[in-house]
C-alpha cells in the first residue's frame, strides 16, 4: 500500500493513506494479541516477570494500532470503532499491568 501511495494521484491519496492506516491498525491489533497469549501462558506456567514484559508489549502495540486507526478516522463508525478498543483493549491492559506491578 504504501508503494501504491507513491503512484497515486493526489486526488487518491487520502483513500490509500485511510488503508495504510487500517491496514496498520490490523496488524498492531494481531501482533498485541499474539503478545497477550504470550503473557498469559506466562501467567499461567508462573513466570510473572515474562508475563509483565509480554503484557507491556501488548499495551504498546495497541496503543500504535489505536494510533494508527486514529490518524485516518473519518466518520463516525471509525470513531465508535476507536471508542470500543480503547473501552475494552487498552484500558483493561493497562489495568492488568498494574495490577502485575503491585
């Protein structure tokens, strides 16, 4: 995509920058849950210290996924979309992450 965005006209670009940006969403969005499930069979073979870092990873993958979704927002769905990770992704993360510290 991001090569397509080289050839496009300058008529176009806002439509391929809006890919770029889901497209990126998506892939931060996969990567935080492969670094989840990393953390969790930590948690659960009790290795706490794995487990933080692997949570740590998954919050700063969210973050650049919700980030890149943010950027190219353009209407009220991709808002709402926004909205719902951040309720029920990034919070709950950060909050198991502090947890994880006390």
């Amino acid at each position: 995509m991001k090569r397509a965005r080289e050839k496009v006209q300058k008529k176009g670009e806002k439509y391929i920058d809006y890919w770029i940006g889901r497209l990126e969403f998506g892939i931060g969005y996969l990567e935080m849950i492969f670094a989840v499930r990393q953390a969790s069979i930590a948690e659960t073979n009790g290795k706490p210290a794995e487990a933080n870092y692997h949570a740590k990873i998954a919050l700063e993958f969210a973050c650049w996924a919700l980030a890149s979704y943010a950027n190219v927002a353009q209407d009220r769905s991709d808002l709402g979309s926004i909205a719902v990770l951040n309720e029920y992704v990034h919070r709950p993360l950060k909050a198991k992450i502090s947890e994880m510290n006390q």
